[in-house]
C-alpha cells in the first residue's frame, strides 16, 4: 500500500510540475503578444495619415503646385 502512495505523490509532483512549466510559457507568450501590441501601428492612425496625405498633395495641385 505505501508503494501505492509514494507512485501516487510521484505523479502528482510531476503534474504540478507540468502545471508550473505551463504557468510560465503561458507567461512568456502573453508577454510577447504585449510587445507586439505596443510595436504595431494602429489602422485608424494609418488611415488619418494616408487621407491628410493625399489632401495635402490635392491641395498643392489646386494652387498650381509643379
């Protein structure tokens, strides 16, 4: 029966370990997607540059731009 028990602790240990190991890659890549949230250019920011672009380009030609 002891025999029983210390298999039983031992697979438990390795569970938990398991549990931990997973814990810390979870972590690692919620850190990384945070990176990449905070590096990327927002679409609506990109959208506003683009169109005041072109404005200013179609204003210059209006006023006889060369």
């Amino acid at each position: 029966m002891e025999v029983g028990f210390t298999e039983q602790r031992g697979q438990l240990a390795l569970l938990v370990q398991r549990g931990d190991q997973t814990d810390k890659k979870l972590d690692e890549h919620e850190a990384r997607i945070d990176a990449l949230e905070r590096a990327r250019w927002p679409l609506p920011s990109l959208a506003a540059l683009t169109s005041l672009s072109a404005l200013g380009v179609a204003l210059w030609q209006a006023l006889g731009g060369r």
